[in-house]
C-alpha cells in the first residue's frame, strides 16, 4: 500500500496545483474547431481525398466535408492545408511502465528505485509516444495499479498522453518469461515469490491468475505462450503453457469481457494458442504454414513488432542483456523476418505493434518501414495501425478513420506516406479526443457572433 500511495503522492507533486483541482480536460480556447487538410485519409486503405474540412465539436467528429469551409463564429480554425492528415495511430504492443529502451540504466538501477520513479518514466514515455502520432496504445505488461492510475490520469487530462488500454501484468507459467524470479539470486527470487500474483500452474491456478489482474483494472489480458527472449533464463522459445492452461485464460478472460493477447514465438506455442481462442498473436517469429492457415481460419491477429528482436539483438551484442539472452535474440531476429513475410504474403489478418519499451518510446513508427520491406504496402502498413488495430482492439466504432462521431485523434505529416511510408516517423500534428498536443499548422480563433 505504501508503495501505490507514493506512486499517487508523486504524480500529485508533478501536476500543477491548478491542474489537480481545475476541470477534466486542459483549457482550450474554442470547443469547436474546424482542420483545413490538404490531403486527407480519412479511411486508410481507401483513397486519400483532396482538400477538405473536419469539423470538431467536444472531443468529436461532427462532419467531414469536402473543400475549405469558412469556421462558423467562435470556432478555432487550424490550418493544415500544406499537410498530409490521417487517423491517429495505434500501437497494439507498448510497455509504457519504467525506463523503457534502456536495458544497463534499468538494471544498474533495479534495487535503487521504487514505482513511484517507474511511474514518472511512464508518464514520460505516454507524452513522448503521443507526441510520436500515436493516440491508443495497449500496454502489454507493467504494474497494474500503476497502469491502470497513468490510464485514468490521461483520461482526466492531467496527464499527456494516449488513450491507454492495459493489461496489467502478464501472466506466466512458473519459470516462463513473466516470471520476475528468472535468473534472480535466491534471498531475491524468495521475496519475489510471496507477492507475485501473475504467475500460475494448472488450468484453476491460471483462471485465479485472471481473475486478479482483472481486479487490479486490466482491461485485456496478456499471457505467455512461450519463452522470451529477454527474460534471464534459459532453455530458448519454446512452448511454455499446456492446453488446459491456455484455455483456461482465454475462457475466463472473454468470459469476464476481455480480449486476450498472447506473446508467442515458437510455432508450437502460436498453433496451441490459436487453437485456445486467442485474440492476437504478437510476435510470431515461427510461423509455419499450419500456423499461417489457423490464423486466417480462425480470424485470429499477427501484431508482429517487428522492431523488438531487432533491437534485442543490438543490445545483447553490446552486453546490455544478460548473456543467455543473446542466443534467443539471435534466433528469433533470424526467424522473424521470414515469417512475418508470409503471413502477409498469405493474407494473415495484421495490426501494428512495436514492444517499445524494449527499443525507444517514440520511435514506434521505424515499424512501418520494417513492414513494408517485408512485402506489404505502404497502404496496407498505414490500414494495419488505424483499421485494422482498431477492430483488433474492439473499438472500430471510435478510432481508427477520421468519420462523424469518432473521436477527433488526428494527426498530420508532411508529404504522402503512400509514396514514402518514412514520412511517419516525422509526425508534425498531433490531436487527441480534440486537444492539439503537437501544432503543426497555423492556428487561427474566429470571434463569436
């Protein structure tokens, strides 16, 4: 208790006075804003439209029409008629919580720092990915009570960041890839036993283990399949879970209204997975053709992050991991260009994801680039981080294109990234539920009436 209490003490400390006890959202100086887009996309996959009008009232889409209309009085005009404007972005694999991208500093410092300082990282890493374009993440492994307090400070508008959803801690086999005793001296590994709540044996301990980050305010649920390539330990990327165990999550999980996202490489542990009823399948670095055929019989989402075993690697060579990470990273940066290639090849149902937190918070969008030197088109990459994440997440009806009565998340770039996807690792406007944190463009109040 005295920890989340620090974690609430701190947060209060770094928020203005006027913040804490002001209204939910910050100030604005109009509610109503009319964006001029010069180019827009307003449904990825479909054809960008010429010059036209989004109209924003309260947070919302309201209208969509086409040329520059003059802003009725008391509105705020925000031009953006030299720039390419598009859905915000959906990341469907971030670990806002802690350091993030710095494997030596987040070890050197591992006994000398407290969730309070592993939430001011977060609330760091949130401002930094929202500034990047990208306005929804799922956050697939952090503290719960935490995630879940940076969720609902975004949402009051103290905090600056995107729209958050999480899932706690992931749940783990004991010895699997969330279990936070791997490789961890004994007196250590003791204590971290008594309070771990994430790590489960059997199908009934497994549906307990759900039932908990639920409580603690996950609003999907992550669990492991197989090894991983960062945990301290190991015995490689093989299958971790039996069936019962995978099943047991996923019945309880979307019995109780979650969807379900599992971390799986081996193609063993992604089959068995699939098999379970999993929602998404987020790295696939093994991905064999009956893999491949599951996954589109059964509807079932790749988010590949493509970036992570890259920058894995990277850092294991450079003695920033522990040493039995460096054999895992190399196997599974090996595999998983091959086998993202054909899942997209073949037609495999696709969202964007990164695992930043493992390479940099705000560079997410290097992804793109990787995705589409693996075969898929600068307009299918685009459609993979607004339509297709926001159906994958169960929230097409809010994000995902720019269309009346969805939230006003916009963002615009300079130049076509249908021509050069590169282009989105420049993001130059950034607007979430109708507050601009990143202004690209001139903006202009028209008086009242």
């Amino acid at each position: 208790m005295r920890r989340i209490a620090a974690v609430t003490i701190a947060l209060l400390a770094a928020t203005p006075l006027a913040a804490q006890t002001a209204s939910p959202a910050p100030a604005v100086a109009a509610s109503v804003k009319y964006i001029h887009a010069g180019t827009l996309l307003a449904k990825p996959g479909e054809a960008p439209r010429g010059a036209s009008t989004i109209i924003v009232r309260d947070g919302k889409i309201v209208e969509v029409r086409d040329g520059f209309i003059v802003p009725e009085g008391g509105a705020e005009l925000i031009d953006l008629r030299d720039r390419f404007v598009m859905p915000g972005l959906i990341d469907m694999h971030v670990h806002l919580w802690g350091i993030g991208g710095d494997p030596l500093r987040a070890r050197l410092t591992a006994l000398t720092t407290d969730d309070a300082d592993d939430m001011m990282h977060a609330v760091g890493n949130a401002r930094v990915t929202l500034e990047a374009g990208f306005t929804t993440v799922r956050d697939l492994g952090g503290n719960a009570r935490g995630m879940r307090a940076l969720r609902e400070g975004v949402e009051r508008g103290v905090i600056a960041g995107p729209t958050i959803v999480n899932a706690g801690n992931s749940i783990s086999v004991s010895g699997g890839h969330a279990d936070g005793s791997n490789g961890v001296a004994e007196i250590f590994a003791d204590a971290i036993h008594k309070h771990q709540i994430n790590t489960c044996d059997g199908p009934d301990d497994c549906r307990r283990a759900v039932r908990q980050q639920i409580a603690l305010g996950a609003q999907v649920i992550k669990y492991m399949s197989t090894g991983g390539v960062l945990s301290n330990v190991s015995g490689g990327l093989g299958r971790a879970m039996t069936d019962d165990e995978m099943k047991a999550i996923v019945e309880t999980s979307h019995g109780l209204g979650r969807k379900v996202a599992t971390h799986s490489h081996a193609a063993a542990g992604t089959k068995a997975a699939i098999a379970a009823g999993v929602d998404t399948i987020d790295h696939g670095s093994f991905l064999d053709d009956e893999a491949i055929r599951m996954m589109k019989a059964n509807g079932t989402w790749l988010v590949p992050t493509m970036m992570a075993p890259a920058a894995a690697l990277d850092q294991a060579r450079k003695g920033l991991l522990p040493p039995a990470v460096i054999p895992k990273a190399e196997e599974a940066a090996a595999a998983a260009f091959a086998s993202h290639s054909k899942a997209y090849a073949a037609g495999v149902k696709v969202a964007f994801g990164t695992d930043s937190g493992v390479s940099a918070h705000g560079d997410n969008a290097q992804e793109f680039a990787l995705m589409v030197k693996a075969g898929m088109s600068p307009a299918r990459a685009l459609e993979a981080a607004t339509i297709g994440a926001a159906e994958a997440l169960g929230r097409a009806s809010t994000i995902g294109s720019i269309a009346p009565g969805k939230d006003a998340d916009i963002i615009a770039v300079s130049g076509s990234p249908l021509d050069d996807v590169k282009r989105m690792e420049q993001v130059e406007f950034v607007m979430r539920h109708g507050v601009v944190h990143k202004a690209g463009g001139k903006r202009q109040a028209f008086p009242a009436d």
